[in-house]
C-alpha cells in the first residue's frame, strides 16, 4: 500500500479488508511495519476482519517503507499530522472503506492521533474528510509534561533509552528487496538523520 501524499512522500504502509466495505481502523508508527510490527497485525487484523473492520497500518516519515519527506521527524510533527490526515481522506475514498476512518493507537499512535484532533480543534488543519473517530490508548495530548520520557517538563532517564532505540529504527533501510532506488532512498534518509536526544536536550 503506497499513498503518493504530493511530491513531498510517499507514504507507505499496509491495509487488509473483509469482504464488500467496511469501516477502516488505521494507525501510523516509525516501528515499521514491514518487520517491526507485522507479528502483531497478522495476528489482530483476521479476528477484525471477521467482525467486518478494516485495518491498516502506515510508516510515518524517515520509517519503513514511506519515501520522501526527509529522515525521521520530531515526534508528533506537524508534517506526521498532515500526512496522517491525508490519508485518512485518501483511505475513506478507497473502494473498500465505508467513508469511515479511525485513527487508533497506543503509545506513540495514540498520541499522534491526539496531536491530529488538537491541529483539528485549533484550525491549523481543516476538516478530515472521512474521520469518524479517534481512539487513543496509553497516550497524552501534553508531551511535555506526561510522556513516557517527560514529567513536568523535565526529561526522564528513559529519554536516553529511548533515543538510542529510535535512533536505530531510523537508521534502518527503507525495505528489504535491495533495488538500486531503495539504497538511494537510504543515503538520502541518512543523510537527513540527526540524534533525538541532542535536540530533545537543547
């Protein structure tokens, strides 16, 4: 599944779907969906589709197979916002969705779909077509004073554990296939990378 969001990404990604429409369930993570968190989907997405719920899942930007856009983005980015609700319209129009999306997800999904409502609910960004719900599990709308490596505005020792983690999920190759314009992908995803904890502590 590859959604061309203009000619800033491509955003890459996976999606399964019960038989005739349904109602889509869509999560966008840097874990990678490809290898990172296909375990996890091929053993929900059935139970889902047999309750008739579509499910996909997207690599946001510097992730998996999304292309474009630069190397990995700071968390909750405007620019992981506005991809999400692009494809959330895109997703809605598609033959198998019902016109109904819902961002869903834990953690890091969860709170990028909270930073999509607080976009929504400010006016910097217009109406989504086609979201119909957000469910957040396990996740803030105030990063910088309850997140995993934030309290009260000061950061935890788990922001070196977890920079270090992300750091080497972005420093990953885009896919796996080895075609020459994937090693490209990767100089230019590289060459656009910069350690989060340097610019998590300035």
């Amino acid at each position: 599944l590859v959604h061309h969001h203009g000619e800033d990404a491509h955003l890459g990604g996976a999606a399964a779907s019960p038989a005739g429409r349904a109602p889509c369930l869509v999560e966008a993570l840097p874990y990678r969906q490809a290898d990172g968190t296909r375990e996890l989907d091929m053993m929900t997405w059935p139970m889902f589709a047999d309750n008739g719920v579509a499910c996909c899942r997207i690599d946001v930007r510097g992730a998996g197979a999304t292309r474009g856009g630069g190397g990995a983005a700071e968390e909750y980015a405007a620019a992981e916002t506005a991809d999400l609700a692009d494809a959330v319209a895109w997703l809605a129009e598609q033959p198998w969705c019902d016109g109904r999306v819902f961002v869903v997800g834990v953690s890091w999904g969860g709170i990028l779909g909270l930073a999509l409502e607080r976009r929504l609910a400010v006016g910097t960004l217009e109406r989504v077509p086609g979201l119909a719900g957000i469910v957040a599990v396990c996740a803030t709308d105030e990063i910088d004073q309850d997140d995993m490596h934030w309290c009260g505005g000061m950061p935890l020792v788990e922001s070196v554990n977890w920079a270090a983690r992300f750091l080497t999920m972005s420093a990953l190759p885009p896919a796996e296939s080895g075609h020459a314009s994937e090693a490209e992908a990767w100089r230019e995803r590289l060459a656009a990378l910069s350690a989060p904890l340097q610019r998590w502590l300035s």
